[in-house]
C-alpha cells in the first residue's frame, strides 16, 4: 500500500511518500503553505515536487491508497464536510478532524430521495453496461458517445454537451462550458477516461453544479475496473 502524509505546518506544508509493504518510506517534499488562500494550493504545489523528486530515482506514476493529514497552521486545520447523509456526514467528520487534528466548521449533507436514487442506479447501470461492452482504454468521447446510445435504449431522458452560460455579477460571460450530459432534467453528468479521478474532476463538476443551479451530479469514470463513478451533490445553489 502506497501512503502519503502530510503535515500542514504554520510555514511548510510537508509530505512523505512511504510503501508500507517495504516499509520504506519513497521520498519526500515541501512547499510553502497557502493559508491565506486555499491550503489544497501549498499541498498542489508539494505533491507535484513529490512526483518529481520520485521520478528522479525512477519511481514513476505514484499514486496514493491512503492519505494521512495533520496541521498546526494558524491554529490548526480548519474542515467543511459535505456528505449526502446528515448523521454519517456528521460523524465522518468528528471522526476525520480528531484524527487530523483539525476543527470542524461546518457540515453539509444533501439527503438523495428515492426517485433520485433510482434515477442515478439507472444512469450508473448505463454506463457499466457501456464499460462491459467497450471495456477501457478508448478516448472519453468513444465512451460519450456509447452512452448516448444505451442512455436511449434504456429510455433514460438526457441532453448530450448541454452549453451551460456563467455569469459575473450579473454579466454573461462568452466562455461557457458543455456538460457531458444532463439526465433526467436535473443530473450533470461528467465522464471521464483516466487512470485515477483527481480533486479537480470533482472541481469541475462543482462548477458545472454551481452554474446550471442543478442539485446532483455524477462523476464516471471509464478508465478503472470496475467503473469508478462519484455522486456529488450541489451545496452552493
């Protein structure tokens, strides 16, 4: 198993690559920590000097199973927690925070009712049948465009690159963004093709959220066996 620590100090923000299979630890690296702005920056930052440093002696491609954080910076590690449950929201994040050392602000939890539930088995059962059929290794819009066909064979209602417009205080911008797919009226959908889904897919699909006004998206993922999906609810409508 492949561990990442990190300590997210006052100055540094600092992380370890260990193997705990070897029991050795891979390598390590630092940047400044970004308290001020966002502290995932400062980690950003660290973690791409880690794959560095790692591919310098030839260790290649290092992704992490388990990450371990912790914080002293500015009184600590400060944690908002989004969860689709209320309760087990809440208790994922006493139970994060005390082992990091942090404080919870806040938590917030989007509870799925039975119809979105089936309507998001549907869309995930579409797109592991598409992934059966295919298998991996094809490009996104090889998928994309599977989907499409088994979205309508199932008699699932969707808009495929649905344009979606943002504004800036109340002003419409020319850059715009196309959803993958909108299901249902109601379900952004972002495919993807990769070896791991990162924090800025998710990234993007809040953003998607945030400007469609939409209460429910879904992340999928084609390039891991089995299908690797996320359901990511909109907080910020």
């Amino acid at each position: 198993m492949k561990i990442l620590t990190v300590d997210v100090g006052s100055t540094y923000t600092k992380l370890t690559a260990i193997d705990s299979d070897r029991r050795s630890v891979l390598g390590t690296a630092q940047a400044f920590t970004t308290i001020e702005t966002d502290v995932m920056q400062g980690f950003e930052t660290a973690l791409a000097l880690l794959k560095q440093n790692l591919e310098n002696d030839n260790i290649s491609d290092f992704n992490y199973d388990k990450l371990l954080v912790c914080s002293s910076a500015a009184g600590g590690l400060k944690m908002v927690a989004l969860g689709l449950v209320p309760d087990l929201t809440a208790k994922a994040a006493r139970t994060a925070a005390s082992n990091a050392g942090a404080k919870v602000v806040n938590t917030y939890a989007y509870e799925i009712s039975n119809a979105e539930q089936q309507e998001i088995y549907d869309i995930i059962g579409a797109a592991m049948e598409v992934q059966n059929e295919l298998g991996r290794g094809f490009a996104e819009l090889v998928y994309h465009e599977a989907l499409n066909i088994e979205l309508g064979l199932r008699g699932i209602p969707f808009e495929s690159e649905k344009l979606i417009t943002i504004s800036y205080k109340g002003y419409l911008l020319e850059r715009n963004y196309k959803a993958d797919l909108i299901c249902f009226d109601k379900i952004v959908v972002e495919l993807k093709s990769v070896e791991i889904l990162k924090t800025e897919h998710t990234a993007q699909l809040l953003n998607y959220l945030k400007a469609t006004k939409l209460p429910l998206g879904i992340l999928i993922n084609f390039g891991e066996t089995p299908l690797k999906y996320k359901i990511v609810p909109n907080f910020i409508s």
